[in-house]
C-alpha cells in the first residue's frame, strides 16, 4: 500500500501490534497455562480473546477501504 494517511499508518501499526498480542493469548489460552488459573479468569481470557479477534477483524475491514 503506497501513499497511505498518517491515520491509515496507524491503523497498519494497530493491527500489527494487535496481531501480536492476539498470538501469544491464543498460545496461552491453547497452551497449558490457561487451566492453572481460576475458572472466573480463564473465562475473561476467553472473553478477552473473543473481543480482540472483532477488534483485529473492524481493523481489517478498515484497511480494506482505502
């Protein structure tokens, strides 16, 4: 993508960065140490994880239309 907006660039950088920090939660929640921790945290992790994975998804979308 060439001649993008300084806002557009941000969006790139937030989807990046996002991508990241979905990656390590989904190898955490996938991994074995999601069961060492309390039901009601392991519960807002998942929850966690559903709402960034629509986070990530709008970023998408977004990038899509420019």
């Amino acid at each position: 993508m060439n001649n993008l907006q300084p806002h557009e660039e941000r969006v790139l950088d937030e989807l990046e960065e996002l991508g990241g920090k979905l990656n390590k939660l989904s190898v955490f929640i996938k991994g074995d140490g999601l069961t060492s921790l309390p039901d009601n945290e392991q519960d807002l992790l998942r929850s966690q994880y559903a709402a960034m994975t629509a986070y990530y998804k709008i970023l998408v979308q977004r990038i899509g239309a420019f």
